[in-house]
C-alpha cells in the first residue's frame, strides 16, 4: 500500500488563510479613549470596514493619557504597522509621536481630533467649529437673545474642545443679552460634567441655558441640575445614544449630532485607499445635524 501525506480540504483552508493573514495590510488605531460611548461606535465602524476589506487593524486605548498614546504609538512603530490612524487624547501632545511615525515612514491620518504638527495624510472629522456655531444659534434662538448661559469645556489640549468652543462663542459674543456666567472644563467626561455643574449651580442662582462640549458631560450636568430641582436648556455634542434618548424623553434639549460609526469607516477606507497609491482628500469633512425632539 503506498504512503503519502493526505492533506484535508480543513487543512488547505486553515493554511490559505494563515498566508492571507500574514500578507494582509496592519493598521493601527491609537484612540484616545473606550470608556465614552462616541469612541466605542468610531471603533466599531473602523473594525467593520477593515473586516470588510480583510485588512488587519490594531486598537490602542490610551484610558485619555497623552504619556499612554505616545507609547501605543511607539509600539505600533516598532511592530512595522502599515499605517497608524490616530484619535488624539491632545492635539498638541500627540505630536511626537506622529513625527517619530513619520521618521520611520509609516503614514498617519487623523480622526475626530486634529494634531498640531507633524505631517498626516488625511484628517477626517466634523466640522467642529460649525457644530459649536450649530449649538450657539440653537440657544440663542430658544432664550430669545437674552439670558445667562454656562458653557461646559471638553479636553482643553483637544481640537474639537477648541473648535466648539470657538464657534460656539462666536455666536455668542454676537448677542450682547447673552452673558457666559460660567466656562469650566469637565474633560468631555460625565462623572466631572455632574461635580462641576453642581459646583455652578450653588454659585450661579440664575442661568437659562447650557452648553457642553459633549454628550457626556451634559448627561452629567442634566443630572445635577434635575437633582437641584432647576430648569434650563441643555445642548450637548455628539448624539451618543444616551443623549438622544434623553432628547426624546423631553430631558434634554438637543445635541449636535456627529456619525462616528462614518467616522472610524472612513478612515479605514481612506487608509488602504492611501496605501493602494490612490490619492486621498486631505480633510475629509463628516455632516452634522441638530438633533431636537
């Protein structure tokens, strides 16, 4: 009887597969943080497409520590990534890494947040400044140019903190009725949204309206301001599911809605469309819309 190896149709497929992983494109995706719902679904939607298009992606959580993304980075340089894409935790902070990931020629994109320095391929975000304008009208609209109003500041090293605040602001400052009785950062987080609009509610006897950079923190200043028994317009940033919940439930006002799912798809999109050699836009704006019951 004669010998010879008998390999299983289970057996060429496993090592056809185990090729295809080991000749598929790496990408890195250093995010700033998973503990904010806005940034899970941006995962979900970078995982999605690089699935879709069998390339392999790499998630770096950096817990909202610039010292953390900085090594995630490095890390994803010393494994030869093909590309990283980064969430920054700070735009000024974040930029080290990105000329260290351009010293070794591994390309970068940006997404959501913007670097200050350093070269990257394409950035790809909603147009925060116009969302901060989207928010500001809204308000002003509802108070009838006249009122006091509290602003809540994300991250202060972050772009998209900056650019709301900006176009928010400019609005504002358009209104001479309109005063900002109080601007304190909350970090985009909910736990410090709640502690600090407590902290205002006790100083400030009257105020009409509130803006938070995002979703979270409003969440957390709609329930300190529900525990003290007060009335007011808040507006958030982001429409995560809690928030537009809330905006149903008539507990919460509006908030300005970004697509993050797009977001992390498109990058990814934009990634291997990058490495494939095609040219890529280099801002890729995402829509935005006012989410009001």
């Amino acid at each position: 009887m004669r010998r010879g190896w008998i390999i299983s149709a289970a057996l060429v497929a496993a090592l056809l597969s185990l090729t295809a992983a080991a000749s598929a494109q790496t990408i890195g995706l250093a995010i700033s943080t998973l503990n904010n719902p806005f940034f899970v679904d941006l995962r979900d939607g970078a995982q999605a497409a690089a699935q879709a298009a069998g390339v392999r992606l790499v998630v770096a959580d950096a817990q909202n520590d610039p010292a953390r993304q900085l090594s995630d980075i490095e890390n994803f340089i010393i494994q030869g990534v093909d590309l990283i894409i980064v969430n920054p935790t700070d735009s000024s902070a974040v930029v080290p890494a990105i000329l260290q990931a351009n010293a070794a020629g591994i390309p970068v994109i940006t997404v959501d947040r913007g670097a200050d320095d350093g070269e990257v391929v394409s950035h790809i975000a909603s147009d925060n400044v116009a969302g901060g304008r989207m928010a500001g009208e809204y308000i002003v609209e509802r108070l009838g140019g006249s009122g006091k109003v509290v602003e809540l500041v994300g991250i202060p090293g972050t772009s998209a903190a900056r650019d709301r605040g900006q176009g928010f602001n400019e609005v504002i400052q358009q209104h001479p009725g309109i005063t900002v009785v109080a601007r304190q950062d909350a970090n985009f987080d909910r736990a410090q949204g709640l502690a600090v609009m407590e902290n205002i509610l006790q100083a400030q006897p009257e105020i009409d309206a509130v803006f938070a950079h995002n979703d979270e923190m409003a969440l957390g200043a709609l329930t300190a301001i529900e525990a003290a028994g007060r009335q007011m317009i808040v507006v958030g940033f982001d429409a995560t599911a809690d928030a537009v919940r809330a905006v149903e439930e008539g507990r919460m006002d509006a908030t300005v809605a970004q697509q993050p799912v797009l977001m992390g798809e498109l990058a990814v999109k934009t990634a291997i469309a990058y490495l494939r050699g095609e040219p890529v836009e280099a801002f890729i704006p995402v829509p935005l819309m006012l989410v009001t019951r």
